[in-house]
C-alpha cells in the first residue's frame, strides 16, 4: 500500500508540514514563549515608567551610553559570526565552524564584561534594587530587572554555545544543533535590540 | 504498508527507567494523573474542612485539635487557618489537578496514538517537564510546614499584601516565597509540555493524518496547549516580579502610603493593579487551558454513544480556536471592580460577551450531535452529559458577570464562586471522569464498573448542583468570598441556615468521591477485561490493543483514510468505521 | 564558492545597516530630536526593524515557509500587542498622581 505520495499536501500528515525538523520548531516555538516573558517584564518597566511623575534619565554620553554602544556592538558582532558559523557547518566546514563559534562566544563575554563593569559602577554609585540617587526607586530595580534576565540569557547562552562548539568539533553535533544554538543566540541580540533603547536611549540625561 | 521490525521498539527493562524516570509518553501520561488524584484527594479534603468552619462557626472539634492545634486553637478554625485552607484549596485544584490532568495527563497519553505517533516528539522533555511539576507540588506543599504555614492571599496572591512578607500576616513570610518558586516551576513545566504536544501535533502525525482528520480531543489539547505556551510567560514575568518585590526589596507591585500591622511601609512607586494585569492576562487563558480539553472529550465521547458523527467538525474545531483566541482578550473582565476606566471596562464587557458565541456554536453543535443518535447512556456518556450540564449552567452567569454594573455589585461574592466552581471546576472534573471512565480500558485494560460509575454520577451531580444552586443566592444576598463566618453581618444572619444545608451537600458530594476511588483500585485487578475496542469507536487507540504495547504501533506505523466520526455510515455493515479503514474496502460495489 | 561569498556579503551588509540604525538610534536620542513619546514611537520603530533584519537574514526565517513564517509570527505580535491593554491603566494612575 503505498502511504503519501512525495509531493504530498501539506498537512496531510506522515512528514512535517513546514519541512523543519523537531527540534529547530521547538527552538522556535520556546523562543516565542519566551520573548512573551521579556515583553511582559518590557511592559511591566515601561507601565511603571509611565505611571511615575519622577522618572529619572541619568544617564549622560560618556560613559554610560558609550559603553552600552560598545555592549551592542559586541552582540551585533557576535550574531554575524554565530551566521558564518551556521554558514560554514551547513558547507561541512567543521574547523570554520568551530572557529567563528568560538568568536562568538568571545564577543558574548566581552558583553558580559562590559555588562559587569557597568552594575559595579552604578552600584559604586549608590544605586540599588529598591533606591537610586535620581528619582523613582522603580527606575533601577527596572534596569536591573531586564538586564538582569538579559545576561542570564547571555550566560546560559554561552554554555550552550561552548557545548555545541565541543560537540561540532568531535563531530557529535550535526549542522542542525549549529542551527538552532544560531536561534537562541540571535534571539539573544534581538532582545537586547529592544532593552537598549528602552533602558538606555529613553534615559539619556538632558 | 509492510512490517518493518526496526520500527519495533522494547519497554526499557530497568524499573527506574520503565515507570519512574520514564519518558514513555503513556507512563507519563498516568504519571500526571497520579499527581493529579493526589491532588484532588488534598484539595477535596482541604474543601470539607472550609465548609465545616463556615456552616458551624463557634462549634468545637476537639479532634480536629488534636490533630492540628495550631490552626484549630480551642477546636475552632482560626480565620487565617481558614485563608491558608483556602489558598491551597485554590491552588492546587486549579493548577495541579485541572491543568495537569486533562492536558498533560490524558493528553499525553493519548495524543500520540490518536495522532499515529509512537512517543512525543522530545521524550526526554516530557519526562523534565513532569519532574518538573511534581517539584513544584512538593515546593507548594512545603508551604504548608514553614513557619508561618501556607500563605492566606488566595490563589490570586494580590499584592500588596503578597508582596510585603510576614509583616502582612501569617503565612506571608516563607510561605508565600515557596508559594511563588512553585507556581514558577510550574510555569517551567507547563511550558515545556505545552511546547512539546504542539510539535508532537504538527509534526509527527502518521500518514494520512491531515488538520482535519484529527479527532476533537486533539484539536483540544492542541488549542489548549498552544494558549498555554503564550499566556505562562506572563505569570512567569509576573512571578519574577513579585519574588523581586519579596526578596531583592523592590516595589514593582507596592503604592506609597501604606500602614501595614501598624507600621507605616516606605516602599513606594508602583501598582498593585499591574499584578492583576499580569495575572489575569495568564489567568484568563487559563481557564481556557482547562476547559478545552474538556470540551475535546466531550466531543469525543457523545458522538462514539450516540452513534453518530460530531455535528459540524469544522465549525466545531473553529470554535476551540475562537475560543481560544478569545481568552486573551478578555482578561480586564476580572477587574472591573479595580476603578478602570468605563470606556476600557465596556470594551472588555463586550470582548467578553462574544466568547458566548463560540460557546453557543459548541453547545448547539453538542445538542445536535446527540439529536436522534441512537443513545447508549454509559456512565462517560453521563458525565460528558454532565460536562455540557456545566458549561451551559456556569456559562449563563458567566454572561451575568460580564456586565461591569452588574458585577461590581457580585465582585468577590459567592455568586462568582458558585459561577467558577461550576464552568472551571465541575465542568473540568466531569470531562476527567468521563475521560477515565472511557479510556480506563484502553490505559489498564480492564472496565471500570459501570453500575458504580452511574451511582457516583448521580450521586455527584444531585449533590453538587445543591452546593452551587443555593451559593448564587448567598451571593446575590452579598456574602463575601474568603470570609470564615457570616454570623458578624446582620444582613446575613438569615441565610446560615442555607451555609449549613451547603456543607451537607459538600459532605455528600465528598464521600460520593469514595465510589469512584473505590473504582478506580478495584478495577485495576478485578474489573472487566476488556477487547481492543469495547465501545466500537473510530479513532486510532482503538485499532491498537489494550493496554497499548510499548511502541504503541508495531511493527507498522498506521495509515489513515478517512475523518475521526465516522459512525453509522450508510451502506457500511457495521455502525462504525476506523480512520484506517481503507476506502471501499469494507463495502463491495 | 561563488554563493558562499556572496551569502557572506549579504551578512556584512546585514551588521552594518544593524550597527547603522543602531548610530541612528543614538543621534535621536543624544540630541533629544524628539519629545519623550514620540521618541519612544522612533526608537521602537526602528527596533522592530532591526528585529525584523536579524529574523530575516540571521535566522533564516526568510528562507523557511511561509506557512511556518505564518504560524509562529502572528500569535506572538498579537500577544505583544495585547499586552499594551495594559497602558489605559498606567495613565489613569499618573493622572491621578497616586504616588
């Protein structure tokens, strides 16, 4: 008897009907959920911003902007070698792969870096989870929320990229685990791409 | 298709792995149940111990402590026992009975092989995401032993008072942190096999198994999980909040001005109105994760005893999807009563009011499937009938308390408890009994007792409609919800008499459950033995045998030809048609 | 090697618009060209088109199916959008000045 014919409708069942495999659709289908988190806790900074009269924007050019530019350009950098890297594993390339992974993981903890620096420097300043020199106590325990949860993300990120690098290298990994580490990754920039403006462009001091 | 024995698979011959750390979809599937079961025995007994307080106030119950001295001092109930009685109450029926079971326990149990798939499409993730939720359930349970005991916010825990600690009240310390670390595990677990059943659903349906040839069970949990996987972040997003607000001192959730147990509070610049955004935005989508499967069953279960096809499957399965999507949109229908704005709560009036709508197309569609079908009125066949009871008698006052006029007046009565407990809790209980009572001898391979099953109906549904009938008039009256006693209000003094009837009727309905426990054991090693397919349905479990092989197919995976109600086809020599049957084969031209 | 090459350059011109609308980004609000409100409609407008650029390009959602385009997409900008149901209150409380 025969089943499905190759050229099957698509949703008739006996092969998926998107032509992804299961793991890259649940990468995609968890990402989903999770930029739902992040656009809750993004909502939830952003109705306590608006429901506060003293909303403070401290941050001036130098060297608070200017040092979270330099965080967004590790991220972006980093996304471009995450695609070389997905690029060269779909060649067979495993050694280029392996290679650009690995300067991904260089720009994601710059980032870390960075980011570290940046608390200890408002901490040293006296700004805390519950109080902040500028205004609404909301304003810090905001930032330190979102980034927060961001570099948890970044730092999970990382392992995860580590795992696939070791696992590419011995040839355990196949393209499809480079894929989809590339997902999470990218995921990873993208949402830093809404937290910058949101915490740092909107409080740029006058 | 020919056999192919490398399709075979063998059961894991390990103890551990076979039935504990399994990531066989049908063990974790009675997994889930069990959890489940536990569940309801606590949340019931939890029940009977609110309806003793509030139907006999000032009366001693030396027994009861002895048994728990602290809650009972001098053998009455203290108020705040009764709140942590009622917050666990709440928690644990809404979230680790109704929306494990009917998703995640029958769900994965049977969503696979009504798909033609021999395990979910990540079994390892299965496994996590039940370990998951039993953490979750021994976090919330530990709740109970810290000090302080469990919290007494409700299962809402609105904040201020959520948010503050131990200060606000007993049980708000450590209890209320355990409280929120569970239900943010369970948002962990709940994601991850709500991820998993909707690749499982897309991606791994055998041959032939179009969109539409899928049996309603699997449009409901495929709707219900694909609703749970976008509205549990939101609590997730909340509950990182409100820990933040607990542990790290911020003030996402906290107003100033406040004098809590005669200090005053210097925390300020939030809204505890976020939090109730937060959580109804999940809450209400939640109680469609509930329903969904349910109404799947339902579907399911009237159409096999009525011999007939579902009346209008394609309307039917837009009505899950409608429904659906509707959740999301209605979630400011919670609080009206929180001073928004006129406009916004006309507009959530009327988003609500639609959900009747598709409400109506499955009630409608139900009635019709059932129309001049020829009736066998087995005990599933009676609890579905009671699921629709349900849905129609909760969902009328549901339109009731759509209207903003009309429920600031009910808002936080007993109208709306007896509203809820009928459409979410009755409803979903009574799609479980009939899920059990079906499927028990697919999953054990013997019958569970017909007669016992009819007697527990009858018994359960009389009782239960003499609990929540009489609570619509308590709430109309005014009575408030969370209050231990009524006897203070003067304007309330008459109606004790209707509490204690209340209690008796619960007392009933709770020693009626002991029919179906007694059932359920004695069934797994003396019930009837069963065939393959007692109840001559259609679907792809009933082509396997009872209980299904570890592989669930065999050596060959299914083909399926035709849609998933095909019963009394004319021209056909029996009532009943198998989505595998192939076309033409059983009717010689 | 010729479609290697050039996919490479494709990703090059895909990090320099993103880093480009990023410079953009900072100008807008280092000179506080526009009021607070307006200001937030730029920034996010030309983060959803970054997020779109990093979709298309870096995660290869062009290339997929639509249908698949079409069932991860909607949900999750519906949901997003519902949750700015949230502002109407936010408002509220600031006119009130309740803090």
């Amino acid at each position: 008897m025969i089943a499905t014919p190759p050229a099957a409708h698509l949703w008739n069942g006996g092969s998926s009907p998107y032509g992804v495999g299961h793991k890259k659709l649940g990468m995609w289908l968890f990402l989903v959920s999770d930029s739902i988190t992040f656009g809750a806790l993004l909502i939830s900074c952003m109705y306590a911003r608006v429901s506060s009269p003293n909303w403070p924007t401290p941050f001036p050019a130098w060297p608070s902007i200017a040092f979270a530019s330099l965080m967004t350009l590790c991220l972006l950098t980093s996304s471009l070698t995450m695609v070389f890297a997905v690029d060269a594993s779909k060649r067979g390339d495993r050694r280029a792969a392996v290679r650009n992974i690995l300067w991904t993981v260089l720009g994601g903890a710059a980032f870390m870096v960075l980011h570290a620096n940046e608390w200890l420097r408002l901490i040293a300043e006296g700004v805390r989870p519950w109080s902040n020199p500028w205004g609404a106590p909301l304003f810090s325990a905001a930032f330190f929320t979102l980034t927060g949860l961001h570099m948890v993300h970044v730092f999970t990120g990382l392992i995860y990229l580590l795992i696939v690098a070791t696992g590419t290298r011995s040839g355990k990994r196949t393209h499809e685990d480079v894929e989809i580490c590339g997902l999470y990754w990218h995921f990873v920039d993208l949402v830093w791409m809404f937290i910058f403006p949101l915490i740092y462009l909107m409080s740029v001091s006058q | 298709m020919t056999p192919d024995t490398a399709l075979h698979v063998d059961a894991p011959k390990s103890f551990l792995r076979r039935w504990i750390f399994s990531t066989d979809h049908k063990v974790i599937g009675i997994q889930y149940i069990l959890l489940g079961l536990f569940s309801a025995i606590l949340g019931t007994s939890l029940s009977m111990l609110m309806r003793l307080r509030l139907a006999w106030p000032e009366t001693h119950f030396p027994l009861l402590e002895k048994l728990m001295p602290e809650g009972f001092p001098g053998g009455v109930m203290s108020p705040e026992f009764y709140l942590a009685v009622l917050t666990i109450h709440g928690t644990i029926m809404v979230f680790f009975l109704l929306t494990t079971v009917p998703l995640a326990g029958f769900g994965n149990y049977f969503l696979p092989i009504q798909i033609g798939a021999r395990d979910m499409a990540f079994p390892v993730l299965n496994m996590l995401s039940f370990w998951t939720t039993f953490v979750a359930l021994l976090v919330l349970l530990a709740s109970l032993f810290v000090e302080g005991g469990a919290p007494i916010s409700g299962w809402t825990v609105y904040p201020p008072l959520s948010a503050l600690g131990k200060i606000a009240g007993p049980g708000l310390g450590a209890g209320q942190t355990l409280w929120l670390c569970s239900i943010a595990t369970f948002c962990a677990g709940s994601m991850m096999g709500a991820l998993n059943f909707i690749v499982t659903t897309l991606n791994m349906r055998t041959a032939g198994m179009s969109l539409m040839r899928m049996p309603l069970t699997v449009w409901g949990w495929f709707t219900a999980a694909s609703v749970a996987l976008l509205a549990f972040p939101v609590l997730l997003g909340g509950g990182i909040l409100l820990l933040l607000d607990r542990l790290a001192g911020t003030s996402f959730f906290l107003a100033a001005g406040m004098v809590v147990s005669s200090k005053v509070i210097t925390r300020s610049g939030g809204s505890p109105i976020l939090w109730q955004h937060l959580f109804w935005f999940f809450g209400h989508p939640e109680v469609y994760i509930i329903i969904l499967p349910g109404m799947g069953v339902t579907s399911h279960i009237l159409s096999t005893f009525s011999r007939k096809p579902v009346f209008a499957y394609k309307a039917m399965v837009l009505a899950i999807f409608s429904i659906g999507f509707i959740g999301f949109i209605v979630w400011g229908h919670h609080m009206f009563a929180s001073g928004m704005s006129p406009v916004v709560g006309m507009v959530f009036s009327l988003l609500t009011l639609t959900v009747g709508v598709p409400s109506a197309i499955k009630v409608f569609n139900w009635l019709a499937t059932l129309w001049g079908g020829r009736i066998q009125c087995t005990a599933a066949m009676l609890y579905a009938l009671g699921f629709v009871s349900f849905f129609v008698s909760g969902g009328v006052t549901g339109l009731l308390l759509a209207q903003p006029a009309i429920d600031v007046y009910f808002h936080d009565t007993y109208f709306v408890v007896a509203h809820f407990h009928i459409i979410m809790g009755l409803a979903a209980v009574f799609s479980i009994f009939a899920a059990l009572q079906f499927w028990f001898p697919k999953m054990f391979g013997r019958h569970m007792s017909e007669t016992l099953g009819k007697l527990h109906f009858w018994i359960t549904i009389v009782a239960v409609y003499a609990i929540f009938i009489p609570m619509h008039f308590l709430g109309m009256a005014g009575a408030p919800r969370r209050y231990a006693q009524f006897t203070e209000f003067v304007y309330l003094r008459n109606l004790q008499g209707l509490a204690t009837h209340i209690s008796w009727a619960a007392f009933l309905a709770g020693a009626a459950q002991l029919i179906l426990l007694f059932n359920i054991f004695y069934s797994l090693w003396k019930g009837k033995k069963t065939i393959d397919n007692p109840w001559s349905a259609t679907t792809l479990e009933w082509v396997i045998s009872s209980p299904p092989p570890h592989d669930n197919f065999g050596d060959t995976d299914p083909v399926v030809h035709r849609g998933p109600y095909e019963y009394s086809v004319p021209g056909d020599p029996t009532d009943f048609t198998l989505q595998t049957t192939a076309p033409d084969s059983r009717r010689p031209q | 090697m010729n479609s290697e090459h050039s996919s490479s350059r494709t990703y090059a011109w895909i990090w320099i618009y993103l880093v480009g609308l990023t410079g953009i980004e900072l100008v807008l609000a280092y000179r506080h060209v526009f009021t607070p409100g307006l200001m937030m409609v730029a920034l996010m407008a030309l983060s959803v088109a970054k997020a779109g650029m990093i979709m298309n390009w870096f995660m290869h959602l062009g290339t997929e199916r639509l249908t698949f385009v079409l069932t991860l997409l909607p949900p999750l900008i519906l949901v997003l959008a519902l949750l700015f149901g949230f502002f109407p209150d936010a408002y509220r409380l600031a006119q009130l000045g309740a803090h």
